[in-house]
C-alpha cells in the first residue's frame, strides 16, 4: 500500500495549514508527522485518511499497483485519535462485537485475546462510560491496531496513557504493524521513537 501527494496544499479560509507538499508513504515504513500544537499534522492525517479534501494537489492510494478511490480507502484504513469516540453505552465486548461488523480483526486474533492484551479483562462487562481515560484510550488503540486494515493512522496515541499503557502500546505495534504502513502525528517522541522517518509540517507551510 502507498499513499502519496503530489504538491498537496490545504487551507483554511486565507491560511494555508500546509502547501507544496509532495511525499510517497510506503507499507513496511513508520512515519511520523511532527510540529508544534494546532501546526496541522492533524490536519494532514485527515487527508491522508480520505475524510478531508485538499485545495489543491492530489492524494493517491496504491495498492498492488491498482489506484483506490478515496470513497474506497475506508475499507483499507483504521484511526485512533482523540477526537474519535467509542459507544460509551456499550460494553468493551459489546463495542469490539460492534466494530467487527464494520472492519474485520486481524486474522487469528479473537475479541478474547483482544481484550487480554489490552489489560481489560476485569472490565469486560461494565460499560465504557465507566471507564477512565487511559482505559478508554487502550479499547481505541485496540479497535485500530487490532483491525485487519494495511494503513493505520495514530493521532497522539498515547493521551492519557500511563507508563504500562504506553509500554503496551509499543508492544503491539511491533508485534503487529511490522508489514504495515504507520503514520503517527505527535510532537511527543515518546509516541513516535520507533518511526524510521520524521517529517516536521513546518516545513511545508511555504
């Protein structure tokens, strides 16, 4: 899978959060999109998500050589980010139930172990409402890392997050993104530091 842009800009009314920016992502390779709070890596993950449409330039999907379609690339993308919810209504069983429907699991990995490798067991059945922040942060990092999908989008992953979340989150991003293409937006190198490429939005902001 590859994401590239070619002389990507994008703005808001007059300003231009970040313009000329032409990049190829390439599965295999973590990336990281760097910068100061409200600078636009945000912003750009959006973009690189299909859900928002450059002012000018383009964004393409590759996959095996056939071009996707940003209607199509839904299917080929999972999202944690703070401004995602989860159903609060729903148990954590209920909610990865809920979810499967719509995106499958990564092969060979049941809702069970999903829920053991997160540390959740013991709230299993209480609904996520209850939950504290860093508890609902592990069930969105779950339903994304855990998806069946060859891009996976990390916006600030570990908000709210203590030192065994974060210790967590490295351990399964290792063991499952190893073949896929990650792209994190941080300006923490805590949440990036096993990134191979760093890219600082300032950059493109000409």
């Amino acid at each position: 899978m590859t994401i590239s842009l070619s002389d990507a800009g994008k703005r808001f009314n007059r300003d231009w959060i970040f313009r000329h920016f032409s990049y190829t992502f390439q599965s295999g390779q973590s990336y990281a999109i760097t910068g100061p709070n409200g600078s636009g890596k945000s912003t750009l993950l959006q973009v690189l998500s299909g859900s928002m449409m450059l002012n000018e330039g383009a964004c393409r999907w590759q996959l095996s050589e056939k071009e996707i379609t940003s209607e199509k690339i839904y299917d080929h993308i999972s999202i944690c980010a703070p401004y995602l919810e989860v159903v609060e209504e729903m148990t954590l069983k209920e909610f990865l139930e809920f979810h499967q429907k719509f995106k499958a699991f990564i092969p060979g990995i049941s809702i069970e172990e999903i829920i053991k490798m997160t540390g959740l067991e013991k709230a299993v059945n209480k609904q996520i409402r209850f939950y504290s922040s860093g508890m609902k942060q592990r069930v969105k990092l779950a339903q994304c890392i855990f998806s069946d999908t060859a891009i996976v989008l990390l916006d600030e992953p570990c908000t709210n997050l203590d030192a065994a979340g974060i210790e967590l989150y490295h351990s399964i991003i290792k063991e499952y993104c190893r073949d896929r293409l990650v792209i994190v937006s941080s300006n923490d190198e805590v949440e990036y530091g096993f990134c191979t490429k760093v890219i600082n939005i300032n950059d493109y902001k000409k």
